[in-house]
C-alpha cells in the first residue's frame, strides 16, 4: 500500500499563491535603514510602563485562558473608548471580541461571513494575509487596484470593472 501526502493536504492550502513576505523580511532584517511595517512590528521597544504592566500581570497569577471573546474589563473599555471617540455604542458583552491582531480578526470575520464559492472583493495593493485568509475559507478574492491619487481607496468605476 503506497501513501500519498498530496492527497491529505487540504485543497484550500494549495490554492494559496507563493508569499513574498519571508524573502521581503530577510531583505530588510539586514538592512538597518529599512523600517519594516509589512507585519504591523514597530521601529521601538515596549514601553517600559507596559512591560511592567505584564510582569506585574505574570505575578499575579493572570496567566489563564480568558474567554474567547476576549476579558469583559477590556471590551468595557473598548465600548467607552469607542462611544467617547466616536459616537458609536456596542454592547461588550454581546457586539465586542478581542483579538490578538488584525489577520486574526480579519480570518474570523472572513470564515463567518463567506459562503462556498462567494468572492470578496479586495482593495490592493493590501497585506499579504487577506488574499489567503478568503482562500482558507472557501471563496474567491477579487483584487481591484488601488491609486494614490484616490487615497487607496476603490473608486465606482475601479469597482464596475469587475
């Protein structure tokens, strides 16, 4: 009986196109000039006030699973935040999830929302992720291009070509 791998690997993963991301992080590691945001990582350490916020946290024994949702302390004050700047009222308990990051938070909107086959339209040029996180889910992105002069942002005609 032979074994065949290729056979056990999700079709979803072979649809995902090559990432230039790895070779584009090796380029600018080496390179002291360079400020890489391609992966959200700040040019600065930590604040000092902060890591001692976590030691503090560590020491206290607050290192458990909380809800997938995210700690209600924190979502509160998300839905203060977010009233007080904005204007706009969430419920914490109910309309508010945390998550670790944006790719993260994008994955799951994603899975949620996509149906077998469905296209998500997708502004470029975008972070390398959101392409893959529509293909893992089952669907289809659409890439409209993008331009400076319109802020980056999709204009109805760039829209109508699709």
């Amino acid at each position: 009986m032979s074994f065949n791998i290729d056979k056990m690997i999700s079709p979803f993963i072979k649809a995902l196109p090559p990432s230039g991301l790895a070779k584009f992080l090796e380029i600018t590691a080496n390179n002291p000039n360079i400020v890489p945001l391609s992966v959200g990582e700040p040019d600065f350490d930590i604040p000092a006030k902060v890591r001692a916020a976590c030691i503090d946290s560590l020491n206290a024994g607050k290192s458990n699973y909380t809800s997938t949702l995210g700690m209600l302390e924190l979502r509160e004050a998300i839905a203060t935040d977010t009233y007080k700047n904005y204007g706009v009222q969430y419920d914490p308990k109910t309309e508010i999830m945390v998550t670790v990051g944006v790719s993260e938070a994008l994955d799951v909107v994603i899975r949620t929302i996509m149906v077998p086959d469905g296209e998500i339209i997708i502004p470029e040029p975008c972070y390398v992720a959101n392409k893959a996180c529509i293909i893992l889910a089952g669907g289809k992105p659409v890439p409209v291009e993008t331009k400076l002069e319109n802020g980056f942002i999709p204009t109805v005609t760039d829209l109508e070509k699709q």
